[in-house]
C-alpha cells in the first residue's frame, strides 16, 4: 500500500504554475472550477506555450503579469510562477475626459492633477 501522492511535485522535465483568470477570461476555468488553477508546462516554456495549452487564441489581446510584474508572451516561466490573465480595460476617467493623476513633471514623488479632454 501507497501513502498519498503528492500532486504538487512534477515530473521530470516540466513544472507547475498557477494561472488566474481575471473578467471575460475566466470563460477558461474548467467547468466548475473558481479561483487560481494550476498547470503543468514542459521546463522552459513561455506564457505563449502556457496560452496555447489553456487554449487562448494567439491573437488575443490580453494583459500578463508573472509573479506581480507585467509580462510579454516570451516571458520565460519558473516553477511556482503565478501567472495572472487579464483583459485590458477601456474608457475611465481619461477616456471620459475628467481629471486624473499624474506623476509626470513636478517635484520627484509630488503629484499633479491634471483635465485633458474636459468639458
């Protein structure tokens, strides 16, 4: 008789990250499944070979982050990266024309507002 597995280890040759899917795509969670999934990828894959596997069309537009940081889709993966999928957001208060926040110019941290577009 066999203890438990442990199904957090991988096998030779591949490694495991966990993928969370933000706003329309979530439609790539298994049916039934919430929440972060992990994925099993060959050693050496990108985000696009983690896409191609999930499904996700090459042409997708999408925003990525790897382990909290913006990431392209030849961002190489690691063991344990947690990998974040997000559609990117349109409209706001920029796009409507109202104020916003800006760091740009000014003294080093200081911040200004600023009403490009506004009425």
């Amino acid at each position: 008789m066999t203890g438990p597995r442990d199904l957090t280890k991988t096998q030779a040759g591949t490694i495991t990250v966990m993928v969370t899917f933000f706003a329309d795509l979530r439609r790539f969670l298994p049916r039934g499944a919430d929440g972060p999934q992990r994925y099993t990828v060959p050693e050496r894959a990108t985000v696009d070979d983690l896409l191609a596997m999930i499904g996700v069309a090459p042409d997708t537009d999408l925003t990525i982050a790897v382990d909290g940081e913006q990431a392209a889709r030849d961002t190489p993966l690691h063991n344990g990266a947690d990998v974040m999928l997000l559609t990117p957001m349109e409209g706001g208060a920029a796009a409507a024309g109202e104020a916003t926040t800006s760091t740009e110019g000014g003294a080093a941290g200081e911040a200004s507002t600023s009403t490009e577009g506004g009425d």
